[in-house]
C-alpha cells in the first residue's frame, strides 16, 4: 500500500493541488522518507511471500532467509529511517533471533544439498550440525527405515 502510494507521489500532489479544500500533504522530505521505508520493507515482503506462499514452510529456508534479514538490517541507513530499522531489528529478534541455534533446523539446513553450511551466518552455528546432533538424527532415521522395512 505504502509502495502504491510512493509511485502515484506526482499523480497525489497534483490532485491536492487541484482541490480546493486543506488538506494535509507529505513534504518533500517525508515521500523521502516513504521511499526509504519501501525499500527496507520489499525483502520482508519477499520473505514472507516465500514461507506464506507454500502449502507448508521448508525448514531449510528458514535459517537463511531470517540471517538475510538481519544482514540487511545491518546495513547503514539514513537518520530519518533509523527508529523504524531497529524496531524490525528489534522484532525480528525477539521472533526469529536465536532460530540458528535450533538443532532440527540447523540439521535440515545441513542435509539439503544447495546450502549445507553456506546458509549459516557463521561457522559456529552449522557445528552442532556437522558433529553429534547430526549423527543422532541419521541413526533415529536408519532406525525408522528399517523399521519401515520389516513391516
């Protein structure tokens, strides 16, 4: 909506203009500003697309697509847009934060073989993937195929 609103900014000022009622209008500094928001929100946007979009979420993609998040939260931003990064920071945080550390998805992340530990945002992460948690998980799934087998 507010992504609609910035593109028609030319098209909103000159119908204020025409009407001959006070209205309130954007300064220039605040369609700015609008546009700063609307860049900042467009990867949430294609995130949430990306896990709303499926008929159920892959765990795989959960640790990379929340550390592209945080990464770009990182980022340098103007002044006028700053209290609005760090309360996504802040949300996604309190969300998602510590979503790296879960063994299970870090295990799913691991096993699928375009990520492995490319999608984890630091080595330390993908460790309790790469020793113990994951031999644990192969011999439960052993366990259950050859289960499955002697039914």
């Amino acid at each position: 909506m507010l992504e609609r609103f910035v593109k028609l900014e030319i098209a909103t000022q000159s119908t204020f203009a025409l009407l001959d009622r006070d209205l309130p209008t954007l300064t220039p500094e605040e369609w700015k500003i609008a546009s700063h928001i609307c860049q900042i929100l467009k990867p949430f946007q294609s995130v949430n697309k990306t896990i709303s979009g499926m008929k159920y979420c892959s765990a795989y993609q959960l640790i990379q697509l929340t550390s592209s998040l945080q990464n770009l939260l990182k980022k340098q931003f103007s002044n006028s847009v700053i209290e609005v990064v760090s309360e996504l920071q802040a949300e996604l945080n309190k969300r998602l934060g510590d979503i790296e550390n879960s063994s299970a998805l870090s295990i799913c992340t691991f096993l699928h073989p375009r990520f492995k530990s490319i999608a984890f945002p630091s080595p330390s992460y993908s460790e309790p993937a790469n020793n113990q948690d994951i031999y644990a998980y192969k011999a439960v799934w052993l366990t259950s195929l050859i289960q499955i087998q002697n039914i």
